[in-house]
C-alpha cells in the first residue's frame, strides 16, 4: 500500500494531522477525495483513508485489487466501517471531520448515517489548511516540476511558425511538454474549474472574460469550455502569453511567459516592466510573518502609482488577486488577495502573477512560483523574464 | 445569453425538464454544475439556472462579465436569489431540485438555507435521466465528433516508430487529435475519475488494476493518476489498445481500436474475434425496448462458449460492464451492466466495448459508438474494426 520510500514523509503529515485535530477536539479524520488520499498516502485509489487523533491510519480499499499492508482492508461500501473498526477495536469517533466542502451531498449524508458521529467538521478545510506548508519531500517534488517547466519553455520559441493560430502554437507547446514527462492531468480546486493542461492567451483573446476563477480568461474552442484559446492567430504587433501547467509530479508548478510577435507599442513594454518591478518589491520584502494582504496591496500601490490601473490582471474584468498557493492543485491556499489575513509561513509554495492586459496587444506581466524559506523567497521557476520576440 | 442557433434545441430540453418536473411535483429545478449549465444554456459560466415547472427558466450569473438577454440577471451570491424571485414575481418553490451527488455538501447546505423549500430532492438523478435521451441538436454534435474521431484513428498508424512506448505513441496521438479539433479536456461523472484524454494501453500494462470506474485499468506515469500508459515498450508479439477520446465538441464519442507490433497469439485474434462477435450479436438484437442487462448477459454467454471468461474485461480486476451512455461526459447512463433494468429508447447514445486482456500479449477488443433509432442501432464511429499490425 505505502512505498517504503515515502513512509517518513507522510508520517510527517499523519503527526501534523493528528496534533490539528487533538487541537480542535476532534477524534477522527475520514478522506476519500483524490488529492487528500496522494497527500496521505501517496497514492489515490478508491476507497478511504482514516486517522485517529491518537494512533495509527487505516486504509479501506475499494479498488485496485492487490494493495497490501498494515492496517489494509479491503471493502465494498463504506456501511462496512463500523463492523471493521469493531474488529480492530477502533473507537467510532465522536467528532468526526469529512471532506464537506469536496463531498458530494449525498456522499457526505451517507457517511454521516455509517458513523452516527454526535459532530461532523470540516476535513476540507484542515487539509487545505495543512497543505499549505509543505514537507521536504513535496518541495523537492517541485524542484523536479520546476527544473522540467523551465526546459519545455526553453522548447516554446521553436514551437512559432509564422501565420499560426494560438491553438496550433499551443498544441505544439503541449506536445513537447508530453515528450519531456509532463502527465496531462491538471488538477483544480472548486467546481467549475476545468481547464485544459494551462493556457496560451494571444492577442485581443487576453480581454475576453472567462467564467472562471483564474487570473486572466480567454474565449476557448467552445462554450463548453469557455477559458484560453480561441484561434486567434499570433500576429504582428500582438503579444502570446504562455502559461502552461508545470505538470511533471504531482506538484504543479506556475509559470507563465510572454512572447511578441516583432514589437509593440510602449505602453506594453512599460506594463510588463511594471510586472517585473511588482515581483522585484514582493521578492524583496515578503517572509514569514508577511501577511497575504500586504503583498496585494504593495502591488496595487505600484500599479497605480505607474498609472495602469485599468489594465491590471483583466480590463473587462479583473481578478482580485495576485497570487496563490500550488501543490496537488493549482489553487491551494494562501490566496495572495485583498483581504487575505494568512501569515506566509516557511515551506509554502506559492505562484506570484502580475498580469497586465493591454488593449490591442494582449496579455503581458510574469508569473513564477515562490518558496517561503525561513528568511524570505526562493525563486523556483528559472526562464528569461524579459518579452520574447518570437521573430527576434 | 443563449446562442439563437440553440434555442429551438434548448426548449426541447426545457419542456422536457418541465414535464418530468411536475410528474414529481417540483416545484423548481436550480442547476450550477458545468454539463448541467452547458446541457441547459448552451454555455458554461458561474452562476445558476432556475427553471419553475411552469413558466420560463432564468439565469442567474456571477460570471463572466457582459452577458444579457431575457431573465439574465447579475449576482455575486446565491443569498441574492430570494429578492431577485420576489422582484419577478417568481414563486419560491416549495419543492426544490439540488444537484445532490454533484454539489458538495456544503454548498448544498447553503442553497437549501437560502431557499428554505420544504423539501429538496435530486436534481443529478433528474439531469441524468433525462440526459440520457438525445435531442436532434446533440445528435449533430456527436456525428461531428464521430467522423473527426476516425479521422484522428486513421493517422494512428503512422504515429508508430520501432522502440518506441506507450507515452511516446500515446503523445503523438495526442498532438494529432489537436491538430484535429479536439478540445483537449474529457469530461467524466463521478469523484476521482480523472484521466487524460483516455487512454493507450500496451502489453502487460494492460493487467494492472486501476481505482478507476474504467473498462480498463493500466498503470499510469505516477501513483497521483494510476491510469493508462506507463511508458511500456511497444514490443513484438503485443498490442497497444488506443482508446482516445472523440472530444471533438461538447459531446464525445467513444472508440477503441487494437493495433499489433507484429503477429500475436491465436488466442488473442480468438479473442478479438469474439469481442467483433458480441459487437455483432448485440447490433442484431438490441432496440428501444431492449433491457440494457439482457446485452450485458448475451456477452457473457458468448464469452463462456467461447472458453474466455478469465480474460473478459480484464484478468486480475474485471470490469462489470460492457458499455455506457455517453455525451457531455464519458460515463452517463444507461449502464450495460449485469443487473441494470433500464430499457433502451430512441436517440439514446452508447458505448458498446466488449474488450479481454490477454496475458503476454495485452489488451483486445473493439469499442463503438452507437445512436438507437426507432428500429435498432446506428453505428456513428466507422473506421477498420481488426487488429492492425503497425509493421504491415
């Protein structure tokens, strides 16, 4: 069931895990959602995870046959838990957290009836909570995602061709991601999230809102899917922003470039400058202890001070927030936002993205993903900063 | 709001909903899940759908920005519906729809305090159903996709290069089915059913059980996704099962075609036969009026008179289905399973994919789209249905 190799890492999150909940009175935490069962266990299968506040996890398989270990039982439906803690005399918890804000209604009323615990919490948010602070093994996870981002973006000038359109440049991006172990999938919080392996934003697409809760929009192929994209050709005088999915382990990396085609107009290169300035100051001063809030509001000070206010992170519409937290998905915690009371906290990981969209240019601005070390930030995602002329 | 091209198409679903709605007498049905959104408006945005069993439906938007149109209405929380239903004189429902196996618990919780109807029922099992049925629009959509899908198979063949692996073949096909049209994401029902654009299965790989609620299982890149290619050779005497998906629109055809490294063993082109057999057999005998289990055990009698239960939807984890409904996402109703008492009606669409797994040799076996008529069934996915060496 556990590689040998990651047992010490996941003890690390069991011992985090159980010192929360002994906090919150809390007898026992049940998780079956994929991303708290890779985190927990590394791997995801179907079926469930469960710690006690004091003592040793269990795992209760669904599926795939053939796992084995210590405190493995094999079930068919969660109404078998009860007979199966009685057997390994595992008191039923009291207090019990589920995943209330990933569970399905129905999932969760179905547990809630097999346990009959007097009080059910809210395992989504101390998972997200804990998350967020990563252990040795998840950073260097990252390093491995980084290094493996940086050389596919080495990779993305060859992939211009005069005349394209954003979905072939794209899909020739993806391609040499593939080749170099990207593992497709792209994981989200929340619902409605669905994007597809990152986004390539060209031209006048970047002013198109998106319904999602990512930081800029774009049309997309269809209704269906309605974020990046759209067929825009890339040309002359307009901007490409790449900002594909560091997909390489399951800690997703944060990235995004920005490429020309020739030259464009001042103002663009004046934004995209700001962007930079934005990340140099955020560099400069953010630590543990920062509050997530200072970090928006300095960035907001400089926008308006460099007077681009309408144009930050969107013109028709416009994301409140600068960054936020990766991992197993892109969107963890903490949210680099307005009223965003987090403390960053050594071993978060997080992606600063200030973003401009300039009319009749597109998108510009930088993105890379950060680690709060025990004295200020460490850059993960090394690549040119700078606008890259595609025909240069 | 709504594309005009999609209204005739959108209100045959809505009367649909209605009727179904007031045989159950609901009073109102609030969608917010994308398939639901995308099944019902045409489009995928944040926000709601309500429609009154009587009446005409509304939409409830946060985002994106600049969408208008007739009961379009701008909010930023579902607490602000009340009012808005007052102020159009729309009644709040005493018995109300929710989306219960979609909606996570809390938001449920939220919506239920916010609309204090009497009762609540299931908004998933309603949508399901009624989903299961296409309308003349949809049809449309899953032609396209069906004749792209086999274009895309048709450069299969020349994705193969001797030594190469799974992962190596599975991009190539990858970067054809982009250049194709397809939209990249692959919707699936269900917690923890995440794959990537489907799946390529080679050799032995094709043994390994997965978590997944798939035909088939596969290993995977990386215990985060346990699913499909996991870089196995393309060797001699084995198969690579391509199973990619139609997602050429919103709606995504199913198809799966076997291809050879050179010749295999009797048993395996036996079991391929079989499966052509069961395809065969089903195409003669299945009808609106047909229960989906009698096909399921008309496979599996053909399956034992031929000696090859022990490799029928796999070895070591066998699947208990032999097809599925599909549209919007890969796995909607009917289910072809072995106690499923569902009928099949006309312009339901399916999956048919007798498949075994051959030890030694890898995965056989065909998989089909099919549309029911109002006489049988309509294949929508044609493209050569023997194994194909890649050497020949």
């Amino acid at each position: 069931m556990i590689q040998k190799e990651l047992i010490s890492d996941l003890k690390i999150k069991w011992d985090r895990m159980q010192e929360a909940m002994r906090q919150q009175d809390v007898d026992g935490c049940l998780l079956t959602i994929d991303v708290n069962l890779y985190y927990t266990t590394g791997r995801v299968f179907n079926g469930y995870f469960y710690l006690p506040a004091t003592g040793e996890p269990y795992f209760f398989v669904k599926r795939p046959n053939g796992l084995s270990g210590d405190r493995v039982f094999y079930i068919r439906k969660p109404e078998q838990l009860p007979e199966l803690f009685r057997e390994n005399r595992l008191a039923m918890p009291e207090k019990l957290l589920l995943e209330a804000d990933e569970l399905s209604y129905t999932d969760y009323m179905r547990l809630q009836t097999v346990f009959q615990a007097k009080e059910t919490g809210n395992a989504t948010t101390l998972m997200r909570q804990l998350r967020q602070v990563k252990t040795p093994w998840e950073i260097s996870q990252f390093r491995y995602s980084a290094v493996k981002h940086a050389e596919t973006y080495a990779y993305v000038k060859g992939c211009y061709r005069p005349g394209i359109t954003d979905l072939e440049f794209q899909s020739a991006i993806e391609q040499v991601m593939r080749r170099n172990g990207s593992m497709g999938i792209f994981r989200t919080y929340g619902a409605n999230m669905d994007i597809y392996m990152g986004s390539v934003l060209a031209g006048e697409n970047a002013e198109t809102p998106s319904p999602f809760d990512f930081a800029l929009g774009g049309g997309g192929m269809n209704l269906s899917c309605p974020i990046g994209a759209n067929g825009t050709l890339l040309k002359e005088g307009t901007t490409v922003m790449v900002d594909m999915a560091g997909n390489y382990t399951a800690y997703i990396t944060d990235m995004t470039r920005v490429f020309s085609i020739g030259r464009l107009t001042d103002l663009a290169y004046h934004a995209h400058q700001t962007s930079l300035k934005i990340q140099r100051e955020i560099e400069k001063i953010a630590r543990p202890g920062t509050i997530c809030s200072e970090l928006y509001h300095l960035a907001i000070e400089i926008v308006e001070k460099e007077g681009l206010t309408s144009y930050f992170m969107g013109t028709k519409q416009q994301a409140k927030f600068i960054g936020h937290g990766i991992g197993i998905q892109i969107n963890e915690l903490p949210v680099l936002a307005p009223r965003s009371k987090k403390v960053l906290e050594p071993n978060m990981v997080f992606a600063l993205e200030p973003k401009f969209v300039i009319p009749g240019v597109g998108a510009v601005g930088i993105e890379n993903s950060f680690l709060v070390t025990d004295t200020g930030l460490e850059k993960l995602t090394h690549f040119e900063e700078d606008i890259i002329d595609l025909k240069g």
